[in-house]
C-alpha cells in the first residue's frame, strides 16, 4: 500500500489486524465460501480476510466502523460487483436489511472488547443467519463451546447453545495479528438450529432465570432463584434446587423458565 492509506492500529476500535498467511487460509478454508452464497464479514479491517471471502465468488456486505479505512476498502473492492461495503457500528445494524431475503453466513475477526453484545445482537437475527465463524479471544471461545459442570458453563454458554450448534474449531496464537493481542485467541462457528432441541416458551423468562442462577454461581438454585422459582416450582420442572447452578444443563434451564412462565 502507499503511505497515504498506512493506518495506524486504534485500540478503542479493538484493532488488532491478522497479517499470518497460513492462519487467513485455514479460516478461509473453515468458512468455505460458495458462489452465490451471501456473506457478511464485521469489522474488516485493512481487508485480511475481505480479499479472499470474494475470491469465493459469493456476494459479500461488510460493515466496518472506522472512517479511516474506508477509502482503503474501497479502492481495493470498490471495483468488484460482489462487494458492498457498509460503514457504521455493526450492533445497531439490522442484519435483516442487509440480508434482503436471504441467509447470511457471518464472519469476522471480532473486536475483542465488543465481541460478547455483539454475538447476543447477531443472535436477535439467528433464524436468517445460516452460520457464523468468529476470531475471538480463546477464552470467550471455550465458554461459548463449554458443557455443563465445568467453570466455563455460564450465561453466555447457556444462552449461545440454546440458539446454536457450537464448534471451536482451532486456536490462533498472538504473533498472527499485528500489533499482537495480550491474549491467545480461537476460531469458533456457531451454526443457529433449524429446530431448537429444547424450546422456551418465553426466552425472555429463560434469559432471565440464568442471569439469576449465575448470579452467584458457588450457591445453590435454591438460594440463587429465591424471588423468582420456590423450591417446590423448581422441582416441579424436575430439578433438584439444592444444585448448584453450573450443573444444570441447557434442558434444565428452559424446563425451568417454562415453569416460571407457567406460573
Ligand atoms: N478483519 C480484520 C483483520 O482480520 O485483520 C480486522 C480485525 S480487527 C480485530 C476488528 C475490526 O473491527 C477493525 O477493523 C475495527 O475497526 C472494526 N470494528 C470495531 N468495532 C466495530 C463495530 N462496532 N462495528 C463494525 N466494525 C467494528
């Protein structure tokens, strides 16, 4: 590039830029773009990723929030007929406008210090999402994909699952970024379900029931659910309230807010 488009990396837009061929490729070749397939990429960057998602040959929509490196998108895919760069915050952005009808697969190699709200907006639209891959930091990565009974298992576990198949896929050490990130990151793909193995009335209520239980994560359900589930509701959807709330399953919790919903 000249030096007119050199950018310096912004910390508060969580830019750190992947410049490791061999990590680019693996996650092209985990994403596996098709032609005529709609892909979405947030936070593009200086194009790591943007360059081969449209030598797929499928129609790609990014949205990137930086100003500053938008005439660089531009000029290297301003030309191509598959390219339609958005520039704004990809979490006040209505995915349906984007996808007009079609299923998104969305990708990107997240800012870290948004990733979480971000992954519970894209979730708002999951049921015109056909899949995601994401960069993320590795610890987000194994709570996102984490099982019952371990310490990973929490809110953002619970409530990624109930709306997704989760996959973490591989491990990317810092060096591939430039500047370097502080800490190891992951590739993970989050497929939504076509039919949710477990289905909450009201998610509403299901959300709310695993804010309360995580609340305080080392007491029982029987204390954590006090205001919300008695002990005798919290049986009655078949668990047992002197467990602790990092052993209930994804089952268990949305037995339980359809009990609350019921009551
Ligand atoms: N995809 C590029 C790469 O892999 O080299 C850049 C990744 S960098 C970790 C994150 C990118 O997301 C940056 O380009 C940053 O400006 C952009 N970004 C940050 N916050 C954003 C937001 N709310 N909406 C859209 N893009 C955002």
């Amino acid at each position: 590039m000249t030096e007119l488009y050199q950018h310096r990396a912004r910390k508060r837009f969580g830019q750190n830029f992947l410049h490791d061929a061999g990590v680019i490729h693996r996650i092209l070749r985990a994403i596996h773009g098709r032609p005529g397939e709609r892909l979405l990429e947030i936070g593009p960057g200086q194009g790591a990723l943007t360059e081969g998602l449209l030598g797929s040959g499928a129609r790609l929509d990014v949205i990137e929030l930086d100003q500053d490196l938008i005439p660089l998108l531009r000029l290297k895919f301003g030309l191509n007929p598959l390219f339609t760069l958005h520039q704004g915050d990809a979490m006040k952005y209505d995915l349906s406008s984007i996808a007009a009808g079609d299923r998104l697969r969305v990708v990107g190699n997240l800012p870290y210090n948004i990733s979480t709200p971000l992954i519970f907006h894209l979730l708002s639209f999951a049921d015109i999402i056909a899949d995601m891959h994401f960069m993320l930091q590795k610890e987000v990565v194994e709570r996102l994909a984490a099982v019952p009974g371990n310490g990973d298992w929490g809110r953002l576990s619970i409530m990624v699952q109930y709306h997704c198949r989760v996959e973490h896929l591989f491990n990317v050490g810092p060096g591939a970024f430039n500047p370097p990130p502080k800490v190891d990151s992951a590739i993970v793909r989050l497929v939504p379900h076509t039919e949710r193995p477990h289905v909450a009335r009201d998610p509403v209520l299901l959300e709310r029931v695993v804010r309360e239980a995580f609340g305080q994560r080392r007491k029982t359900l029987r204390n954590t659910l006090k205001g919300t589930l008695d002990s005798a509701a919290i049986e009655a959807a078949d668990v047992d309230p002197g467990l602790r709330p990092e052993q209930l399953d994804l089952a268990a919790y949305v037995r339980l807010a359809n009990q609350l919903a019921s009551s």
